[in-house]
C-alpha cells in the first residue's frame, strides 16, 4: 500500500479563509451600495445597519489576515511578506498576486483611516472608504488568477453568486431615486455592467482554460508538481477504488 501525501493543512486554510474573506467583502459592498436603511422602512434602523456593515468589514479583514498569513507559511507557492503588501514583486503569479496585494493595502488604508476617523474628518474618511468600492473587483480578479481550484463547481458558483449579487445591488440603487443623479447612476450601471462581462469573456480563455498555471506566471520548478487540487482528486480516486475493491 502506498502513501498519498495530500494538500497542508495551511492550504486548506488558505483557500477556506480566501474564500470567507470574498464573502463578506461582498456583503459589505452589497450593504454600502445599497444603503440599507434608505431602503428597509423603520425595520431597519440606522444603527443596526451601520452596526452589520462594521461586523462585517472587520471579519472580512480578520479572514484576509489568516489568509495572509498561511499564503506566507504554506510551502507550496514561494510568497513572502514582503509579496503579499508590495504588488508585484512576487515570482508566483506576480500579475495575480500583486493584484491581491492591492487589495489589501486598499483594505489596510480603509481599517487605519477608520481609527482615525476623528482626526480626519468625514470628508477624508468618507473619500478614503470608497476604497472599498475598488478592492472588491480586484479581490475577485486575484482569486480567479491565483487561486488552484478555481475550475471547482462550488467555487465557480461561490464566485458568480458574489458578482451577480454586487450587480443586482448597483442596479437597484440605480433604480432608487430616478433619475435623480442620472449621470452618476448611469456610470455606475455601465461599470458594473462592463466588469461582470469582462470576466464572462475573460474566464474561459483564462483561469478556466487550459495551462492557466503557466501562464499565469507559476515558476517552472512548480509547474510539474500536482497542484493540491490534483492531490485531492487523486486522493478521493484512490480511496473510491479501494471501495470498490472491498466491496
């Protein structure tokens, strides 16, 4: 009987909080696009909404720290510190990485700006937070560039259901209030209109095309050893067939 050596446990990690972070980053663009308490009637006052779009924001930085961190650690992908908040200096992925690293300074920029709000002022934490707006199409873009199991079926949903959601929002804030701002609403429809379908014409050439990992960028001492995506899918084949053999 021969021994599989499976995925680390850092990159279950990885992935998992990668993952979870994207999640709740969406929930709190949804919300701050929104505007909930605009919308929601006297069902939804102001302080409880400001008090989930708060939770929210400061989850999503605590999974993108672990995140962060176990990219580090994991030894697979050579990633440092130093690659993971200066974009682009990697040799893993740099194109892809570096875009995650931009949105986590952008990140950083909104959690340090936030704790100095009174010393700011709203107005330079108010153009400071749109900041948000811009890391969560970046962070979306890192994940399909970066990430091993991208062509996963529950991860494709996860990441659809995460772009449909931000667009249905955008639409629906557009459609409040018309045509008030007609301008502003109409550019951003067009925005998030054009990204949702950059990325439908981009994927399948791209990350859900075929030697994505050389393309990308993934450093040729890398490219011939299974990815842990691949350890998995050999693992669970190897255990269905020793199954079947029992059986």
């Amino acid at each position: 009987m021969s021994a599989t050596v499976g995925p680390s446990a850092y990159w279950y990690v990885t992935r998992s909080t990668g993952v979870v972070a994207l999640v709740l980053l969406t929930v709190t663009v949804v919300i701050g696009v929104l505007d909930v308490a605009r919308v929601g009637g006297p069902t939804w006052p102001r302080f409880v909404v400001d008090g989930i779009h708060r939770t929210g924001s400061l989850l999503a930085v605590v999974f993108l720290t672990v995140h962060i961190v176990t990219s580090v650690l994991d030894s697979f992908a050579p990633i440092s510190v130093i690659d993971v908040f200066v974009p682009f200096t990697g040799s893993y992925r740099p194109i892809w990485l570096g875009l995650g690293a931009l949105a986590s300074d952008l990140l950083v920029a909104i959690v340090l700006t936030s704790l100095l709000r009174r010393r700011l002022g709203h107005g330079a934490w108010r153009a400071t937070h749109w900041l948000a707006y811009a890391s969560w199409p970046i962070a979306v873009i890192h994940g399909y560039g970066t990430g091993s199991d991208v062509t996963q079926a529950w991860l494709e949903w996860t990441n659809a259901g995460c772009v449909l959601v931000v667009l249905a929002a955008v639409l629906a804030r557009a459609a409040i209030g018309w045509p008030q701002a007609r301008r502003v609403r109409l550019g951003a429809i067009a925005a998030a209109v054009a990204f949702a379908a950059a990325l439908a014409l981009w994927l399948p050439g791209g990350p859900l095309g075929s030697h994505w990992a050389r393309r990308a960028g993934t450093p040729a001492s890398l490219l011939g050893r299974p990815t842990a995506s691949a350890q998995i899918g050999s693992m669970a084949q190897t255990a269905s067939a020793g199954r079947t053999a029992s059986a």
